[in-house]
C-alpha cells in the first residue's frame, strides 16, 4: 500500500492523498461540512497548487475520521482503509 501524503492546496484547504491509480489520484479533501472522496487527474493536482505537508499521515487520518461536519460514506471506507494499511505497516516494522 502507498503511504498516504498529507498536503494544502492554495485556497489552504487540507486534503489527504489516499493513493495514486494510473489515471486519477484519490483524494479526501477537508471542507466546512462533510469530507468527500474526489478523484483528481494530475494535471487537477498540479493546478491547484498542492503542497506537501509534514504532519503524521496517521493524525491525520484519525483528525480527519473526527471531522465535527462528519463524512461522506466513501471517505469514511477510504479513510479506515487507510488507516488499516498504516498499521499494518506499522506492526510489520516490529
């Protein structure tokens, strides 16, 4: 599994980049209400300016999972899908 990258776009919205396909990139982007699962092109990436940020891909996973506005469905399963690979990863390491 891909580790999950953690940017800002320049209207400083936070997003997580869950994985990257051949096509698009999944992302989980934090808004106001709830957060939402978006597939972006990486032509869609490069125009919105995304800056790699350097926070814990695993806070943030569980900020995001604590979202106040709460969550789409599909974010939610991408998010703890996420966060299932991290530890995994994590418990490998041991």
């Amino acid at each position: 599994m891909q580790t999950p990258v953690v940017v800002k776009d320049h209207n400083s919205k936070t997003a997580i980049i869950t994985r990257m396909g051949r096509k698009y990139a999944y992302v989980v982007f934090m808004k106001s209400g709830k957060l939402t699962l978006g597939k972006l092109t990486p032509v869609q990436i490069q125009n919105k300016a995304f800056k790699t940020l350097a926070i814990d891909p695993a806070v943030a996973v569980d900020q995001f999972l604590a979202h106040s506005g709460g969550l789409t469905q599909s974010a939610r399963l991408e998010l703890e899908a996420v966060k299932e690979g991290l530890h995994e990863t994590d418990s490998a390491g041991l």
